[in-house]
C-alpha cells in the first residue's frame, strides 16, 4: 500500500482549493464586519438627527471610511476570482 490512509480518506487540498477556501473565509469576515459596521452607525445617526451629535460625526466618517476599504477589498478578492 503506497498512500497513506489519510490521503485515502481525506485528499490534501492544492493551492488553488487552499486560496479559494482562504478568500471565502475573509469574505464571509468582512460580510460580519459591514453587519458590525451597521449596526455601529445607528447611535450616531440618531444623535445627529437629534441635534445632540457633534463627535459622531467623526465616528460616522471612520466607520465609513472602514467599510470603503473593505469593500475595495472584497472587490479585488472577486476580481482575482474571475481573472482565475
């Protein structure tokens, strides 16, 4: 018996399969962190619609910043995916 039981049972992954588990799994992270992102953004937009908002802006506009950088990341991540 040449392969090992292991490699019977359960086949290694290659790099390509390893690369598309990877990217799935750090999309599905930045898919939490925009919910995580939204929810965060509900109190200063509350206080600002009140009146009562001055550093929430600030806030909104880290946040903001937050999610466009995550979006140009997952953008490239589908890009690399269709190029492949």
């Amino acid at each position: 018996m040449s392969q090992n039981y292991d490699e019977i049972i359960e086949p290694r992954e290659n790099d390509e399969q390893r690369a598309a588990r990877e990217n799935r799994l750090r999309a599905a992270k930045i898919s939490r962190r925009f919910s995580e992102i939204d929810r965060a953004r509900i109190r200063p937009l509350a206080a600002i619609v009140a009146g009562a908002g001055t550093e929430d802006k600030s806030r909104l506009k880290a946040l903001e910043e937050e999610a466009a950088q995550l979006r140009a990341e997952l953008a490239d991540m589908e890009d690399k995916d269709e190029n492949n």
